[in-house]
C-alpha cells in the first residue's frame, strides 16, 4: 500500500512541475496536502519505517534511477508532508484540552444560598446579598449549584482579592462537601478556608476539576482568559472579631 501512494504522489507532482514548466500554471509544490493526503503519505511513511531490513541472504534488487532536477523536489515535498501531518496530530490529537475547551465542559454555576455575617447589600429580587460583613472567625454558609449536573470529578478553590490589590489562594481540604451532581456545600470559619486580614476583599469562589485549578496565586493570576474553571464571588467586608475586641 504505501509503494503505491508514494507513487501516486509523486506522479501526481511530476505532471504539476510539467505543466508549470510550460507556463500552463503555477507549481503546486507548496500547496498544503489535504487532510487525506496527508494520512496516506504519513501512513505511507510509517509503512515504510515499519518495514524490516534486508538481509544478506535476500538482497533488494539495486535499480539504476534516472538523475532529475525534479528528484530532490519530490523528497523535500514528500518529507514536509509528512513532517506537516505528524505536527497536525501531535496539534490535535496529543495534547489535553484547555481554557475554553475545558471550561466549555463545566456548566455555569450560582451561589443559591449565602449565610454569613451581616448583608450589607442585598438587592430586591436577589436571592443572596451581593456584599457581607464579618469577622474572620465567623462561620459561612453557602451552596453553589451548577446549572446542570456535572459528572465529572470537580472540587474547589478559595480566593481574595483585597481593594489594596493583594491576592490570596487556598485549596481547602476540609470544610465543604461536593454532591453527586456537582453541587458544592461549604459549612466552616472563614479562617479555616482562607484567613484574611481586616478589609474590604473580594471573595472568589473557584470550581473545577481538580487538574485545571489553581494551585497559588502566580497560577491563578496569571490563568488563560478565559481560565479553565468556574468563579462565583462576594463581596466582604472582613472586621474584628468580638473576641478580640
């Protein structure tokens, strides 16, 4: 099979640098093989490398070829075909999806209930507020849900950015439980998630599979647009404790 393709190839290039030989059209050396070329020269190829040597005791027959200008065309063409759809696999085939293909496999998700601390702004029609206050060793609770259920293995990351501009990450090992459709319950201290000094934070909530997130701040700002997760977040403002008052 691959003698044959090989050959249909190349007779298919000589009949091209001929005819732009004659001024009929320009050469079609450069053009890129199509996806079905490509797969018969490189399977062509492989055939070839597959094949064993030979042995002494059944020498190939030696074949006198003609020498030709066009002969060192039809290699360099041969070999950039090959080299072309060895590079569209690898592209393709070989690497694991990410950022938007892998956030395309997550459903959006919603914080769908939010108890901590004191809401500071709550909108008419919102089912949890948009900012909270309190102390650092104040138990939340929150469920966030996914839009449908997610089956595939996801777990989550703490996050905050302060109005000052620091950043800080945590991947909690305790403290929340993940349901069998990708709902994610959190029931413990702030602290024991992700302690923060006094201020006004941004509070990020980060979900998805246990690869794709981050695993420090470097890696989470400095994620692809758009990251390989999902983000929800609030707004908190963090005070003293009573205890410390």
């Amino acid at each position: 099979m691959s003698d044959e393709l090989l050959q249909a190839l190349g007779e298919r290039q000589r009949t091209e640098i001929a005819a732009s030989d004659r001024g009929e059209g320009p050469s079609d050396l450069v053009r890129p093989l199509s996806g079905t070329e490509r797969g018969a020269v490189l399977d062509a190829a492989f055939a070839m490398l597959d094949e064993p040597e030979a042995t002494p005791s059944s020498p190939n027959p030696v074949v006198e070829l003609q020498t030709s200008r066009r002969t060192p065309l039809l290699i360099a063409a041969t070999v950039l075909a090959v080299a072309a759809a060895v590079l569209l696999w690898w592209n393709l085939g070989g690497r694991e999806p990410v950022g938007s293909q892998q956030l395309a496999a997550l459903p959006a998700y919603a914080i769908t209930r939010l108890q901590a601390g004191n809401a500071l702004d709550r909108a008419a029609d919102a089912p949890v507020p948009r900012e909270i206050e309190l102390a650092a060793d104040q138990r939340i609770e929150t469920v966030i849900t996914p839009a449908r259920p997610v089956r595939t293995p996801v777990t989550l990351v703490v996050a905050a950015r302060s109005d000052a501009g620091e950043m800080k990450l945590a991947r909690p090992e305790r403290g929340f439980e993940v349901s069998s459709v990708g709902a994610i319950r959190i029931d413990a201290p702030l602290d024991q998630l992700l302690p923060l000094a006094l201020g006004s934070w941004s509070l990020a909530l980060l979900v998805g599979s246990p690869g794709a997130l981050p695993r420090d701040v470097e890696a989470w700002r400095d994620a692809p647009d758009p990251p390989p997760w999902r983000t929800v977040s609030v707004r908190a403002k963090i005070v003293a404790s009573d205890r410390s008052r």
